[in-house]
C-alpha cells in the first residue's frame, strides 16, 4: 500500500494532537500546522516524526503554499477551534461571536478549498465540531450556530465532492487546553459535576475522540457521517 499522507490543521495539541499522533502510529507521514511557535517548538521535540508546520489556518494563501511544498494529501483533518461564542443569548456580544465564526467556521472552510487541489481522488476530509450543534444547553446558543453550520454542510459537500469523502465528528465535554481560560479548581468541579451527568461517567481525553477522527478519515465506507463521541451528554437533561 502507498504510503499515506495526512495534514491535521489545528494539530498542536488537544484532539488534533491526539488524531495526529494515530495517524503517524498506522503508519501515515503527517504533517500539522499550528499558529504558535512554542507549541510548535513542545511539538518537535515530544514527536519528532511529526512535521510541523506554522500556518494561520483561516488563511488560504498560507495553507496554498504549505501545500504546494507538501503536494499529494490523502487525508485532511480540520481541528481548528476557539473559546469564544458561549454565553447567555441575552448578554451575548455577536462581535465576539462573529470572532467565533472567523476562527472555527471560516477557518475550517478556507482550510477545505485550499486543500481540495491537492486531496487525492480516494481522500477524506474531516472537520472536528461539537456537540453543542445539536445539544439544548443554555449557554450554548452561538456555539451550537458555529458548529451546526459546519455539520449542515457535511451531507452536500459529501455528494459534491465525491469520490472524495467528507465526514464530521463531534465532541462533547473534552479534557483539552479549550478549558484552560477556567480555573483549575473551577474546571476540575464542572468536570466531576460533567462525569456524573453523562452517561459514560467519565470526562473524555482527546486520545477517546481521535479515535473516532481516525476512523472518519480512514474508513472507505464512510462519508457524509457526523460521527457522535460525546459520551452520551446529547441524551443528558439539558442543564
């Protein structure tokens, strides 16, 4: 079998980190482009097989000539993500959401069309989103419009863009750096109040989630999916 090459954007830590490192263990050379020279740095040296790459995934012209240095992708994951957009409807600043919608929901569809010249005819794009798309939690109303933006264009860019597959997958309450403008004691209580809410008893590692990235980007007979691995949190009582 050819060898497989795969970019995970977004790669430098939590999920995309986690799915990059699962892609380079099946044998696959992967390629990741983060925004931050630290991570970057912490990157080259936890993985070296891992090639790193500092890129803005919301721009197109930066990915467009990564690309062109890469060539031939089999296997394009868009992990890019934000902490901005939760908050009550009521108080909700839309500058802050729209900030949101630039950073996940632009960036992820830029990352797509300057992949696509360069994604085989048998390759698979998967984009990261999250639960909150379909959940009814308050406090989530301009995370779910990010997400359920980008989930509703997986079933037609599944048809436009075949044989090429498409999939999403969609998280829920993850142990990742998105936390990190929360308190540790804070983040450590909504977690345990988290893992006796959902119905896994347990908050998820990125290592939980990549898998089923993996499975999305890899899988032949899988497209046009969103693929739930949210613990079960999107059968929990909204709360």
């Amino acid at each position: 079998m050819t060898e497989r090459i795969a970019l995970v954007v977004g790669g430098t830590s939590g999920i995309g980190l986690a799915t990059a490192r699962q892609l380079r263990d099946r044998g696959a050379v992967v390629h990741v482009v983060g925004r931050g020279e630290e991570r970057l740095a912490a990157l080259a040296g936890s993985d070296p097989e891992l090639i790193g790459h500092r890129a803005d995934g919301a721009d197109r012209q930066q990915l467009v000539q990564l690309l062109d240095t890469i060539g031939t992708l089999d296997w394009l994951v868009v992990a890019l993500s934000g902490g901005s957009g939760a908050g009550t409807f009521a108080e909700l600043d839309l500058s802050v959401l729209r900030e949101a919608f630039e950073a996940k929901f632009w960036g992820q569809l830029a990352t797509i069309q300057a992949a696509l010249p360069y994604l085989s005819e048998d390759g698979s794009i998967t984009l990261v989103t999250s639960t909150s798309a379909r959940s009814a939690m308050p406090g989530t109303a301009g995370l779910a419009a990010v997400n359920g933006a980008l989930e509703a264009m997986i079933r037609p860019l599944a048809v436009e863009l075949a044989p090429r597959r498409v999939n999403a997958v969609s998280p829920g309450v993850v142990d990742t750096p998105w936390w990190d403008g929360m308190p540790k004691d804070a983040r450590d209580a909504y977690f345990a109040h988290a893992a006796q809410q959902l119905p896994v008893r347990r908050v998820a590692a990125p290592e939980d989630v990549a898998e089923a990235v993996v499975l999305a980007a890899t899988n032949r007979n899988l497209t046009g999916t969103v693929l739930e691995s949210d613990g079960g949190l999107r059968l929990t009582p909204a709360s």
